[in-house]
C-alpha cells in the first residue's frame, strides 16, 4: 500500500517537512511495511522556494541585498532556472517582505513597502530572463504595489521607504514601465480571488490581520480606489476586473499592470516538483494544514490535493491544528478531517513544535487504524 503525505505547514509551529515526516511516523507505527511518501508542499507562501529547491535541478540561487517592508537592507536570495524553454526567474515574496519577519502594527502598516520585491524583479530582468515567476503569499504590506513599481522608476531612491498609498500623488510612467517589461513574461502565483479595492478588497480584507488599525483600512481603501482610477486613465485598465488582483496587499494588481497573468500558487508548484505523478498511483493521501474552515475551499492547499487526487480516485484524510464545525465544500472532497489536539489545550502550547508533532503523530496512527479496518 502506497501512502502519500503532502502537507502544507502549520504556522507558527511546523513546517510542511515537519509536519510530513511526525505522520508518516505515525503511521508506520500501524504498518512498518507501508510505503510512505512525504513531498513538502505549497502553495506560494512562506516556504515555496525551499520546496522547490529539494525537488527540482539546474537551478542557480541568486543572492542578493535589497531592502524588507521597514526599510532594513537584507540580504536573501531567487533561483532562475530553464523552466518549459524560457530563462526563469522563480521569486518568493514572502523572503523580502514577509510578515513573519515583522510584529504588525498600525507602525508596520504606514512604513510597510514591497520596494524590495521590485528590487528583486528589476535584477532578474536585468540578468536577461525570459520569465518572471512571482509567488503572493505571507506578505507584510498593505500599499497595492507601489513600493515595487516605485524601484522601477527613474527617480527610485525618492520611493525606498514608506507605504506609498499615504502618497497623495504618483508619478510613476505607467506606459514607460509596461514597454520595459513588454518583453518579459510575468505570471503570479496566488490562490487569492480577491479584488483589488471594495468591501472585498485588500484593505478590507487582508490589512486588519497585518496590524491596520480601521482608521487605516478604510483610508488604505480610498486610497487604492484612487490608484485605480489612474490607472484606468493613464493605461485603461480596471484593476477591480481580474479576479485576485488584491493578492498580497495589491502586488498582484501591480503586476497586472505589466501584462502579468494570475495563475494558482499551488498549481505551478505542483507542476514543478510533479506532484501529480506521485499521487495517481496511490492508496491514500494525508494532508491538512493549521486551521481548516469553510473557507479553506477557496484554492487553500487542503482543496487543491482533494482536487489533484480526485482525478485519480484516491481518498483523502485531513489532519489539522483547529477546525471549524462545518468545512463547507471541502466536506464533500475528504474522507475526514480530524483536529490533532488531545484535550484543551493552550494555544501558545498546542503551537510548540514537539507537541505538535507527537499529535500529529498520534492522530495520523488511529485515524489510520480505521482506514486499514474499512478496507
């Protein structure tokens, strides 16, 4: 029997490796002669480029120093590589403005820019590739792009620092950046359907769980609105008409701007470690992440290895940190889905890594169990 576990990471506790390898010990407590294959997986955030990087070759890793969301020089690193015959530069955003590397705050929220994301772009572009390949996920800003558009700019040092959303005026060449770029693929990978300003949009949304305060959310909001309309007048484009274009604080709609094309986090990864050519030939698969809600269905990394495994008739069991009652539509794609924790459990506990991998253990071995007596 062929058992593959393909986890997303549980925040703040494991990452995916880890989170694979505790049930895979678990279950092999079960059956010692089960073939168990655990492949990191994700989704775009925190941690895609090391998936990619223990599973894919030829890859060349680019270090270089650029500047985080508070206006702090970092040194961090891209990978380019020969990608479907294009020269491919593979960027995780979330290793240059990443929100696990900052304490949100009303503070954060101001000075927070993706300038150093443009950094990174521009070298790739500059060291001539073909593709540009930008992973949303795990962000700390909230300014729609514009640091990042800002160090493509003739005058860029006037743009390093800040939220440029508190601007009252941009002078970016819109049109000047489009033809620079013109030559240069761009797809952005993100699960993220929401758009770029309104109710839904990543003020509303996403700024509040990045430290704004609701002074700011709405005024981030009137202020994205009004980057809208100059953008539909200097190029004529309705940035609240692509769907996900509020991914990651407005990067994704940014992106758009210069031709970029949204496309599933997940999907993109998946085709490069190829995952889907380890899950159709087996029995069971494991996966989950830290929290499961309805709202998991909407292209979160549980949904999308129900749908990869639903091609190929092979049921799926969740494990996860906390879940909600009711999982919505992911329900109808999942044999179960079962919460890991033993008892009440303190939160700042239940995070700690070797109590998290001894549940994760413990829950895969008896929900195992029940598998290998219904079948």
């Amino acid at each position: 029997m062929k058992v593959v576990v393909a986890v997303d990471s549980f925040k703040g506790s494991l990452t995916s490796s880890e989170a694979g390898l505790a049930i895979k010990k678990g279950l092999l407590q079960v059956n010692p002669n089960l073939l168990v294959s655990v492949h990191e997986v994700a989704d775009g955030g925190e941690g895609s480029l090391q998936v990619i990087k223990k599973r894919m070759t030829h890859l060349e890793e680019i270090k270089l120093c650029v500047f985080n969301t508070l206006h702090e020089k970092i040194t961090t690193s891209y990978l380019i590589t020969n990608w479907e015959g294009k020269k491919t530069a593979i960027i995780e955003s979330a290793m240059v403005v990443g929100i696990e590397a900052i304490n949100p705050s009303e503070h954060s929220t101001k000075l927070g820019s993706s300038y150093g994301l443009g950094e990174m772009i521009l070298d790739a572009k500059n060291r001539g590739c073909q593709r540009v390949i930008v992973f949303l996920g795990g962000t700390a800003t909230s300014d729609g792009g514009l640091g990042m558009l800002g160090a493509w700019s003739a005058n860029a040092s006037d743009y390093e620092a800040g939220n440029l959303l508190y601007e009252n005026q941009l002078h970016f060449d819109l049109t000047k950046m489009q033809e620079e770029f013109s030559e240069i693929e761009i797809l952005i990978g993100s699960d993220v359907t929401n758009p770029f300003s309104g109710m839904k949009g990543f003020a509303q949304v996403f700024a509040p769980q990045k430290g704004a305060t609701p002074e700011q959310v709405q005024f981030l909001d009137k202020q994205a609105e009004k980057f809208m309309k100059q953008v539909q007048d200097k190029v004529k484009i309705n940035l609240n008409a692509f769907e996900g274009s509020g991914a990651a604080g407005g990067i994704a709609g940014s992106l758009l701007i210069l031709g970029g094309r949204i496309q599933s986090g997940f999907d993109m990864i998946a085709k490069m470690i190829d995952l889907e050519h380890e899950i159709q030939d087996a029995d069971l698969i494991y996966t989950g992440e830290g929290r499961l809600d309805a709202q998991s269905v909407q292209g979160k990394l549980p949904m999308k290895i129900c749908q990869l495994a639903g091609k190929y008739d092979v049921p799926v069991i969740a494990l996860t940190g906390s879940r909600d009652q009711q999982l919505g539509a992911l329900d109808d794609n999942l044999l179960g889905a079962f919460s890991i924790q033993q008892g009440p459990t303190p939160i700042e506990k239940a995070l700690e890594k070797e109590v998290a991998e001894d549940n994760l253990e413990i829950t895969a071995r008896e929900t195992f169990k029940l598998f290998q007596y219904n079948s």
